[in-house]
C-alpha cells in the first residue's frame, strides 16, 4: 500500500497538471483558427462564439455527474473513459464537413472534457491532508497554468501547417498519450469500501444536502467567480488581439504569456506559504493582487485610448497570480466540507464555475470586448463579487468560532460549579 502512494504521488502532479490542461486547450488552442473556421463553412462571428459556449454549457452540465461517477465507480475508470471519448470527439471534430458536426462534437468534447479536472481534485483529497493537499492543488496550477499561454501558441502554428483541422488533430493525439498515460500511471484512490452508489435520488440528495450547507455558498462563490475576472479577457482574446491591439494571429502570447506568468508565480507562492501563512492571510494576499490589477488595468485604459502591447496586457499578470494564490486554499476549504463527498462536491463546485464562464464567454465578453476601459471594469465587478464571496464566509466562520468558544466556556464553568464543595 505504502508502494502504491508514493507511486501515485510521484505521477500525480504531472498527470493532473496534463489532465486539467484539456479545458484551456480546448477553449484557446482553436482562437487563432477562429477565421479559417469562419471561411471554411461560410459563418461569422456570432456563430464562430458558440464554439466556445456549447462547449462550456456541455462541460458545465455534465461536471455536476463526474464526480458522482467517480464517488460509485472509483476515480481511475472515469477519467480514462472520459478521455478515450473526448479523443473520438477530437478526431470527429477535425474530419468535420460542416458546423453543425464541427458544434456537435465540441459538445461532446465539452461532455467528457471536463473528467479530469472535477475527479483530479477529489483524488488530491483522497491521497493528501491539510497543507500537503495545498502544496500538491498549487503545484497542479502552477504546471496547468502553462496551457493557456502554451495553447494559443501550438494553434497559430498548426494553423501554418494544416489548417484549422491540424489543431484538432494534435488535441486527438495528445488525449491518445493522455489516455494511456493515464490508464498507465494513475492508482486508484477511491476503494471500494467508500463508494456510493449512483442513483437519480440519491445524488439528488446528496447534492441538495451539499446546497443546503450554508458554508459552502460564500466558499463556492468565492472559488466560481474569481478566475471569471480573467476569462472575460481570454474569451475576449480574438476581438481584443486583431481588432483593439491590431495584431496578427502570432500576437496571442501578449495576452496569455502575462496571464500565464502571473498565474504560474501565484500557485508557486500558494505552495511555499502553505501551512506557515493562514489561509485568510494568503487568500487575502490574493484579492490584493487581483484588485489592484484592475486598478491599475483602468487608469491605463483611460491614460492609453489606444490600447498597446506591452501596457494594455501587463497588469494581466497580477491579477493572474492572485487567482492562483486565492484559489488552492479557498478549493480545499470548500471540499472538506464534505470529507465523504468530495467528488460530488467538486462536481457542484464546477458546474458554478463553467456557468459563470459560459456566461461570461456568450454574454459579457461580446458586451464589453468593444474597449480597455470597459473589459477593465467588467473584471472588477466579477472580482468584487468574488471578495464578497469570501468576506461573507470570514464572517460566518468567526461566528462560529466565537459560538464554540462560548460553549466551551459555559462546559467548564458548570465543570468548576460542580467540582466546588457544598
């Protein structure tokens, strides 16, 4: 047993770092191939958008069973069969005669895309504790937060090579080696003496046992909302980068290599203060970051009408490492709210945070991608939304704090009462 830990620990934070890269791939590698796509099958801007929606709503919709899957089946068999179909949807995608096959199977890579990343978490949970599980969630970000910069890159020079279509055919073999990497390396972490089992009621239960919970609200809406300030700029990208910076389809790395870097540096930071700084003083830490990174991100708007590289971008970079900083120790805050259930918890967890995405991707980003200044304030109010997430559950923790050290005190002064001599 001690074998198989630390052979799942020393596999672990590359697998799920590889694992959870599949989202940002999905979304930014195709950004640059947004106008061959457009040309290809005759369709513009509005439907070129959906690519990215129907994938997130699908990728939303099926997080909430992922984990749940994972709770009655095991982690292992869920993340590989994911895989398997996200790689058939990959290859259909590329060999797409028209948009509605090409939308068709974004939704199903949207379906299984999402595997790795909802049961990933729950398999930290179930192998580390307390600060190693922190250490473990930053190092994950910090190889994952490569993707989105890496992402844009790879498409832009496929699309040199083969098209649009070259893109999905790389995104097939790269889930082909993940698969079997996967099915290879990764130990199970979920015996079969704690599985549930996976019925409509059930997991109706459980999920509105888990909504019931009042705790895991501010803590859900804290984790959903923060990285959502930072994708209404990456959902942005294609408009922002041809049309407000006029840059040609090699100019994605202004926007994501600052992003990158920031979020790289935050999980890195979340790693080395974990179980040395408290979990509100490095959450904290983050929502200076982000916060200050919009400020800065509108005074440049207003002082720069006409947005530039490097300045329009750089501050990207702070708000990304306050993401990283915030989100590891407010993730497992909010599983251990459900020690037994971690899975499903994930799955809720997700499921808020693609909605708030999706929305963001449809909604807020064809609203606000227009100029700097309105992205700039867009972002804040997220991030604002986010700190009162997280101001709001501070509170209710301190309350209950204060009400168990009162009780505490009320036991051992009827203790003393008692122990006193008539």
């Amino acid at each position: 047993m001690t074998t198989a830990i630390r052979h799942t620990r020393r596999y672990l934070p590359f697998l799920l770092a590889a694992l959870t890269m599949i989202g940002p791939f999905s979304i930014d590698a195709i950004f640059p191939g947004f106008p061959d796509i457009g040309r290809t099958f005759g369709v513009g801007e509005v439907a070129l958008q959906q690519l990215l929606s129907v994938y997130l709503l699908s990728y939303a919709v099926m997080s909430l069973f992922h984990g749940a899957i994972s709770d009655a089946y095991g982690r292992k068999p869920v993340i590989v069969v994911a895989m398997a179909v996200y790689t058939v949807a990959t290859v259909g995608a590329a060999l797409a005669t028209g948009f509605g096959t090409l939308m068709a199977c974004r939704v199903l890579q949207g379906v299984s895309g999402g595997a790795g990343i909802v049961v990933g978490r729950a398999v930290v949970r179930d192998t580390m504790q307390g600060e190693e599980a922190q250490r473990m969630m930053s190092k994950v970000m910090m190889i994952f937060g490569i993707a989105p910069a890496i992402a844009p890159i790879v498409g832009a020079w496929l699309l040199g090579i083969d098209g649009w279509r070259g893109i999905f055919w790389a995104l097939s073999g790269f889930t082909v080696l993940l698969t079997l990497a996967t099915w290879r390396f990764l130990e199970e972490s979920h015996p079969l003496g704690k599985r549930t089992i996976f019925r409509p009621r059930p997991l109706l239960r459980s999920y509105f046992g888990i909504l019931r919970d009042l705790p895991f609200w501010p803590l859900a809406i804290a984790a959903s909302i923060n990285f959502s300030g930072l994708f209404l700029y990456v959902a942005s990208a294609p408009h922002l980068i041809r049309d407000l910076l006029h840059l040609g389809a090699d100019g994605f790395p202004w926007l994501f290599v600052p992003v990158v870097s920031g979020m790289v540096f935050g999980a890195f930071v979340s790693g080395r203060v974990a179980g040395r700084v408290s979990a509100i003083r490095t959450v904290g830490w983050g929502y200076v970051a982000m916060l200050s990174s919009c400020a800065i991100s509108i005074v440049l708007a207003v002082l720069l009408p006409e947005p530039r590289v490097p300045w329009s971008t750089l501050p990207l970079a702070l708000y990304g490492c306050g993401v990283q900083l915030a989100f590891p120790t407010i993730t497992i805050l909010l599983l251990d709210r459900f020690p037994d259930q971690r899975g499903a918890v994930s799955s809720v967890q997700t499921f808020g945070s693609l909605i708030v995405t999706a929305f963001v991707a449809g909604v807020l980003s064809p609203m606000l991608s227009a100029n700097m200044l309105w992205l700039a304030l867009g972002s804040l109010a997220i991030c604002l939304t986010g700190l009162s997430g997280w101001v709001w559950y501070v509170a209710m923790d301190r309350r209950r704090v204060a009400r168990a050290s009162a009780a505490a005190a009320v036991e051992v002064a009827k203790e003393v009462e008692m122990d006193e001599p008539m």
